[in-house]
C-alpha cells in the first residue's frame, strides 16, 4: 500500500508498520491523517498475514502533537461531523483491531497523539517523551476517546488530574503510572519495538488475538461476564489449534 499524504504503511513479514509522517508540524492529527489512518487500519485489520502493528511518528520532536490546529477554524457543521463519524469512526477501528498494536512514543505525545497511543495495547517511549491533553486549555473537550481510555489505565483520579488541568507526564511519571511498558533510548527505539513486534508474532496468532480480545473486551464486562469470555476463548483456541494440527 502506498500512496498516502500524512502516513506512510509498510509491510515487513508479519509485522505492519505505520508511521505518521508530517513531520513539519510534529505529526498533528489532520482530517487527512484521519483519512489516511483509517483506509490503512481498516486493510490491516483484515489482512491475517499481520500478526502485530507498530504505530510510530516520523522526525525527531515528535510522535503526534496533538490535532492540527491549523484546521480548528474549518471544523465541518455538527451535523456533517456526526455523518463523517458514522461512516469513517477511527477511534472504534482502532479499538476492533484484532492484532496487538505496539506504540514507540518519542517527544510530544499530545491530545490526539495521546489518545491514539492509548488505543495502543502496548507502549514504548524515549527518555524525552511528554504526555499531555492540552485540551482543557484550549476550551475544548477530548473527543479520540482519551476520557475513556485515560481513567482505564490511570484510574479515574490519575485521569482527572490529567485532564482536568493539562498537566503534563514525562516518561519516569508515565512509566510508574503504568501509562508505559518501558523506557529505551531514543536511538534504539525502533529497534526495541520491532523486537517487541517480531516476539509478538513469533507466537501462535490464534492465541495471540484471543488473549487480546480476552482482555480487552474482557475489562468492560463483569467479572462474571468476562470469566464466561475467558471460557469460551480458551476453549476456540484449544480446538482451531487441534483442527489446525489434524
Ligand atoms: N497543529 C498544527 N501545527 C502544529 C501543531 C498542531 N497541533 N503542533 C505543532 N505544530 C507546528 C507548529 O505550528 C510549527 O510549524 P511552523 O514551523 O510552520 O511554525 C511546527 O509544528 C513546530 O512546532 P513549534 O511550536 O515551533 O515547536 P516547539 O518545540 O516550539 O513547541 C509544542 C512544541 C508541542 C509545545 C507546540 O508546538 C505546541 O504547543 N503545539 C500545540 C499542541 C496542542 O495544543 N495540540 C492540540 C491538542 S488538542
């Protein structure tokens, strides 16, 4: 695949890279971006071959400094915004995608930016990395999903207090908040991720997605609920590994 304005997608074995490439304005999120993500995504997402994704931002300042401001004063009407989210709802294809995502964060990790890594099932950020949600100060209110993936994985109070009054992470903060998995240097990112995604892959992608969704689907359920899921994966998995053997 290639062809795409802000986002460049290659494809090495089973590992899908995606890399957000507008480097010039550190990665913003545009309606390009939005458009590009979302056509790269949606091929991934049904392409069996990908076994594990790596989300990353191109240039040296940033992973994604949030949405383009630049295209704040052309926001479609309400109305047109609601169709577009009907029809293109990014934020939920990230969530429905069956591979693990990995995140390489460097820089700025922003609104957007923030939001997109927390769809992320697994973080990775340089020494330099800052997580923020500058939303509150600029009059508005997250909207890829950050005040319900941030309390999920801070809790409610650590999300209030980022969202409530723009305080920004680094990556020690974030690291012990559980925000992200490890800390590399910033040379060696990319390798530390594609070491991540290839030990990902290596492994059986029938347990590797049924562990995800186990997990993933699992934490909006009861316990009760997501005892059930647990069952009901465990055992698809028992018998597509048999079936896959005979
Ligand atoms: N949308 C559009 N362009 C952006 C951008 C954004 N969110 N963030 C940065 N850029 C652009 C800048 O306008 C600048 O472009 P220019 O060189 O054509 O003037 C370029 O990226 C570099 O940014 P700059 O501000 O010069 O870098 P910096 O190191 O001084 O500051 C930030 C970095 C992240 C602190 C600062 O760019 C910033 O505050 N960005 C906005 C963050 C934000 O509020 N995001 C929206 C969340 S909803």
């Amino acid at each position: 695949m290639s062809g795409f304005d802000t986002v460049i997608y290659e494809k090495n074995g089973n590992i899908a890279c995606v890399t957000l490439n507008r480097p010039q304005a550190l990665n913003a999120f545009s309606v390009q971006m939005r458009d590009d993500l979302f056509e790269i995504l949606g091929a991934i997402r049904v392409d069996d071959e990908v076994r594990a994704v790596l989300l990353k931002g191109a240039g040296d300042k940033a992973f994604c400094a949030g949405a383009d401001l630049r295209e704040f004063l052309t926001a479609p009407s309400a109305i047109k915004a609601r169709h577009i989210r009907s029809v293109r709802d990014l934020w939920r294809l990230f969530m429905s995608m069956p591979q693990p995502l990995i995140a390489a964060l460097h820089g700025y990790v922003l609104g957007s930016g923030i939001e997109m890594a927390l769809f992320c099932d697994l973080r990775i950020a340089t020494p330099d990395v800052v997580f923020g949600f500058p939303e509150v100060t600029l009059g508005i209110l997250p909207a890829a999903g950050g005040t319900q993936t941030l309390p999920r994985i801070l809790g409610l109070s650590g999300a209030l207090d980022m969202l409530l009054t723009g305080r920004r992470l680094n990556a020690q903060e974030a690291l012990s908040k559980g925000m992200v998995n490890q800390i590399v240097p910033r040379e060696t990112l990319l390798h530390e991720a594609e070491e991540l995604a290839q030990k990902i892959a290596s492994y059986d992608p029938v347990v590797v997605r049924n562990a995800k969704q186990a997990l993933t689907k699992g934490m909006d359920m009861t316990l009760d609920q997501g005892l059930d899921l647990e069952w009901r994966l465990a055992a698809k998995t028992r018998e597509t590994r048999q079936a896959s053997k005979s």
